[in-house]
C-alpha cells in the first residue's frame, strides 16, 4: 500500500496529475478542489489510495487528511465507488459532507454527483455516527440548511470563529433568523442565546 507520494508535479489533467518521485512518474487520480491548488512543477505530498481491480491499480490522491478520511468513510457505504467518491470530493469540503449527514439533510446530498435519494438515505443511515472523524471546521452556508441565506451562513461562520461549534450555533441561528436581520444583529442575537445557555 503506497501511503503518500512526495514529488513534483508534471502534468495536469482534468481528472488526474502526474507526479514525479525519485524519476518515476505517477499517474494519481484527484478531485477537482484538489487540482486547482496544483501547480506544475511544484513540490507536492500527495496522501494516496490504491484501488485495486482484476483489470487496473488506480491512484486516488489527496492534499488534506480529511478528504482522505472522507474517501474512506464513502467507499465503506455500500454500492459507492471511487469514481462517486471522488465527485463528492470535488464537490464539497469534508466538514460541509459531515455536517449535512449529522443533520439529515438529503436536500443537499442528493445535489452532489451520483447521489440520489435512496443513497442520501443510505449515507445518514451509515455514517451518522461516524463523520465526526472528519473534524468541525466551518461549515459551508448551503449544509447548514437548505432554505439558508448569506446572513444565516455568515453569522455561523462568524460564530465558529469565536469559538463555538458548528453544531452548537446551527440551530441558534435558524431559530433566530428572519430575511429581515442583517448579519451583525443575527450574530449579536445569537451571542446573547448562546451566553442564556451557557449560565
């Protein structure tokens, strides 16, 4: 099993990079958040999967430990491979994935590619219990809550910052929110929820 690959990269493709290890060349497959932080002829440590088939060894490769934690956890669920894996991957932060499962929300899971329904389902009912390994960093605004704005996700944010927890503040903040707030007055409010709780 080949854990990682320290190298230069020399080629980028649309779905794939080479990079170049003690005069060997590696063809590692990667997302598409992955590939615009590649530059060419830049040294890279790319975290590695080798998918083993009757017909290939395929490379999956990854800048960050979470999204190879995250790739793990999805080929764990059954009837999800790589290629769907890797969809998922180069369509949302491994924090935003986590939150959406941990709040049940299909509305955005079946948004990303090669997900339905039926599987949206199978990923809360399999993972629910096990995303927390990928961490609580800033959620995006859209897995907080479907019907979310830019205030909502602003003052989440903002919150987080200060050192609240993503799921702490989530619910504070939906409750709290109209169209009408704008987003200093949604975090001031929330402040003042979150400090009533915390006596």
């Amino acid at each position: 099993m080949i854990g990682y690959i320290r190298g230069t990269i020399t080629a980028i493709f649309s779905d794939s990079c080479f990079i170049e290890a003690s005069g060997i060349g590696y063809r590692v497959y990667i997302s598409d958040r992955d590939r615009q932080e590649l530059h060419l002829r830049e040294e890279t440590r790319l975290i590695t999967y080798l998918a083993v088939r009757e017909d290939a060894l395929t490379l999956y490769g990854f800048l960050s430990q979470e999204a190879y934690d995250l790739f793990l956890l999805l080929l764990s669920v059954s009837k999800i491979g790589p290629k769907v894996a890797m969809g998922v991957l180069s369509s949302v932060k491994p924090e935003t994935f986590g939150m959406a499962v941990r709040n049940r929300d299909l509305s955005v899971l079946t948004k990303l590619p090669g997900i339905g329904k039926k599987t949206a389902e199978r990923l809360v009912l399999e993972l629910k219990d096990k995303v927390g390994v990928l961490g609580d960093s800033v959620p995006d605004g859209a897995a907080v809550s479907a019907e979310g704005n830019g205030q909502e996700a602003e003052a989440i944010a903002a919150l987080c910052s200060l050192g609240y927890r993503p799921e702490e503040v989530a619910p504070v903040v939906k409750a709290l929110n109209t169209t009408e707030r704008e987003t200093e007055e949604l975090i001031r409010a929330a402040l003042r929820e979150l400090g009533k709780m915390r006596i």
